[in-house]
C-alpha cells in the first residue's frame, strides 16, 4: 500500500511530504503551507488508495453477503480492528467500536452509558479546555438525568489546575470528561494522572484524544482509562471515520446507542435480543471505505514511527513559538509545559479573522475563530485567535512563511 521511501533513522520530512499528493500545489501562486491539522490532516497516498481499491475492487456490504466480496470486504474491516486495538493498546478487539469519530463516540457515551447510570444528585465533571464535543452532549445528559455538570478550572497558561480538579470529585462524580490535547491551546494533559484520581473516587473516565493520536503514542492500558474517542481524519485517514475504545466489561452492561441491522442477534415483535461486541454498538451499513483509509493510516504512522514524529513536531513547536512571540503585537494563548505543536495567538488590533485570511493570499492556511471552544475564548477574554497546527509533514520553512506572512499583517494594519 504505501509509496513511502522514508530511510531509517533520520527524519526525512521531504521523504514524508512526498506522500501527501495535497502538498505538492501552489495556492494564490504561493506554495501551500498547511498549518491547519488539528481541523483535520491531509492523507497520504496509501491510504487515498486504500479507498479507491475498495470500490475498484472488493465493494460489497459486510457482515452479510455470503459472496465472495462480502467475505473479502469483512475480513478487510475486521483487520482494521485488530490494528485499531493494537495502535491504542487495547486489550481486545471487541473493545474498538467503529464510528464517525470523537463528537459521536462521546454521544454514544453519554447517552447509552450515562443515561443509565446518572441520576438527579450525579455529577459530571470536564474542564475549561474542552471542545464542544466534549460539553454538549454531557449538559444534554444532565437535562434528561437531572445530573449535574462541574468544570475544572484552567490557569492563564492553559493548564488544569489539578488541586481545583482534585477538589472537584466528589462522591457523586459519576463520569469524568477530559481531553488529552487541547484543540485550541495545545495543552498536554496529564491525563494518566487526573485518570488514577477519578479512579480513586469512583468515577468513569473519558478521554478525548481527537488531537492525540496523530502526534504522540496512546497506551488506554497504561491510561487505564475507561473510554478513549478517536477520529479518524485528525490522524490521516478519511473524514467520517473514527473509533471509540471502550472497557469491555463496561461496554457489556450498556444498552446500545442506536437500533438497526447488525446490532441485534434476533428480532421479533414481542422481543429483540442484541448482538455481541462489538457489533452491539454499529448499528447500520459502516462507513467501510473509511475504515479501511484507518487501517492505512495506522499502517503509516507507525511506519514512520510516532516517536519520531512527536520530535519532530516537538522542534516544529519551539521553532514557531520563538518565532510568533518575537513579534510584536503578538499575544501568545496557551502556553503550558507540556505542549503539542498548536499555536494560537492574537495580533494587536487585527481581528483573527482578517489575519487569517491575509494568510490565507499568503500560501498559509491557519484556522481562525474560537476552535469549538468557546469557554476558552472566554477564559482568555478574547473572542477568536489564529491558530496554526502542525503535522509530520511540515518545516520550518513553512514556520518562516508564516512569520513572513504575519509580518505582512502588520505592516498592512499599521
Ligand atoms: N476539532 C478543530 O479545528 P470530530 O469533529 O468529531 O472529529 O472531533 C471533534 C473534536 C473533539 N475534540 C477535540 C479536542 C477536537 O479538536 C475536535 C475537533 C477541530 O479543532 C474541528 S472543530
């Protein structure tokens, strides 16, 4: 499947970019710096190719047809479990459960896990830093349980204030909700940590790792947490695929999400009976091409290595802070310890907006807005930043357009 020619060892960034077909245009005349990947990554060849084959070659439903492409296309499906189990550290494939991608896999928790075990008096707790996908479907839990919802505090770097989290389970902490990076800040949580004090006090734990896996290794076994969500097309795979890993013995006492084909072992009007794991929680036809596009894309990164790209992005973040902060007018938003290459900023009397889309002329593509994380714009008392987010394939070259090109804002705004 892959084109890559990357040799072992030194960090090739040219061999890497030369898989991403994306990479090689010009925009506006200027050669494209995506800067852009915690709104989603670009896809490498392999997995572009891993979905073009499927329907070339072996499109049939799974799970269903006793026919030659049927049984091809499931055995296809089923091997990406066993990678998706094995890139995360499960410890067994049942607990993988296909979805669309992190907003579904924590709506499927909240509402077939939370529904039934929360109640009037339970408390959900998250932090400040979350995306919307990890707010809303739990406030939606707390209006139909009467439960409810708690916010762990950040302090002005973008850091949990873990004494105010400590002190924010309680007895009735029944789900806690964190992100392992932050979208908007970069923050690294320490999750291992704040998972072992949920735990003490009795709490159910989900991780969102949105951000995660496409930059650093995820062990759920180490975490020991209960739920981690992953979407797929922040890590190179397609957009509307993802999985939710879940702890088996609890994924074994929750009703399912959604009722459908594949979920049910029988059915009649009287009473239906569901299906096994994993099976319970897939109700209806997969997105089966984008699973497969997840299989290559697990195939890729460790391929090349996720230590190696962590480093990587590591020297790509330290780079562009010195760079960004050394401007003038720049304010930095989010500036923890432990960072991934996120960088969000505001420039002094420039809306976010204008500057991205200055950058924009640029060649730089950066998201500007509030990044789905509106308690945090709020925290920081700003309405929007700029935010550039990098990947295994950018350089520091890319780093100094964008320099470039925010020292075009200023001069253009002075
Ligand atoms: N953040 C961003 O530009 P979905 O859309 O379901 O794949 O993921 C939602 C989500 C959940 N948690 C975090 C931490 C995220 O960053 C995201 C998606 C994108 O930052 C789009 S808003």
């Amino acid at each position: 499947m892959g084109t890559r020619m990357m040799p072992v060892g030194a960090y090739d960034v040219e061999a890497v970019r030369r898989d991403f077909p994306i990479l090689r245009q010009q925009v506006y005349g200027k050669p494209l710096a995506y800067l852009d990947n915690a709104a989603t990554t670009q896809k490498p060849q392999g997995v572009i190719d891993a979905v073009s084959e499927y329907y070339a070659r072996s499109n049939a439903n799974i799970h269903r047809g006793v026919h030659f492409l049927s049984e091809q296309a499931t055995a296809a499906y089923e091997a990406v479990r066993d990678k998706a189990r094995a890139f995360v550290g499960a410890a067994d494939r049942s607990e993988i459960i296909f979805l669309r991608g992190t907003t579904e896999a924590v709506n499927l928790v909240a509402q077939a896990y939370g529904r039934s075990n929360l109640g009037p008096g339970d408390e959900v707790l998250i932090t400040t830093m979350e995306h919307h996908s990890n707010i809303v479907p739990w406030q939606i839990l707390c209006e139909q349980t009467g439960a409810a919802l708690r916010v762990a505090p950040i302090n002005d770097d973008g850091e949990v204030i873990l004494e105010e989290y400590e002190r924010l389970l309680r007895e009735r902490t029944r789900i806690v909700g964190i992100t392992h990076i932050s979208n908007s800040l970069g923050t690294i949580n320490p999750v291992r940590e704040m998972i072992a004090m949920a735990r003490r006090h009795g709490a159910t734990v989900l991780v969102d790792g949105a951000q995660a896996t496409a930059h650093t290794r995820v062990d759920v076994g180490a975490l020991d947490c209960d739920f981690y969500t992953v979407s797929g097309h922040k890590m190179l795979a397609p957009t509307g695929v993802g999985f939710l890993y879940g702890r088996r013995q609890i994924l074994d006492a929750m009703p399912p999400y959604q009722g459908g084909g594949d979920m049910i072992a029988s059915v009649s009007f009287e009473k239906t009976t569901y299906n096994r794991l994993p099976q319970k929680f897939e109700a209806g036809t997969p997105h089966i091409a984008g699973v497969l596009g997840l299989g290559a894309a697990i195939d890729y990164l460790q391929e090349v290595g996720l230590e190696r790209v962590a480093a990587h992005e590591e020297d790509l973040l330290d780079y562009a802070t010195q760079k960004i902060a050394a401007i003038p007018g720049v304010r930095l938003v989010g500036t923890a310890q432990r960072k991934a290459a996120i960088v969000g900023f505001t420039l002094e009397q420039v809306h976010p907006h204008d500057v991205g889309t200055i950058l924009d002329r640029e060649g730089v593509a950066v998201r500007a807005g509030h990044h789905c994380a509106q308690p945090v714009m709020e925290r920081f008392g700003v309405a929007a930043t700029v935010r550039a987010s990098f990947a295994l394939y950018n350089t520091r070259e890319e780093v100094d357009a964008l320099e470039r090109a925010i020292l075009k804002v200023r001069e253009f705004f002075a």
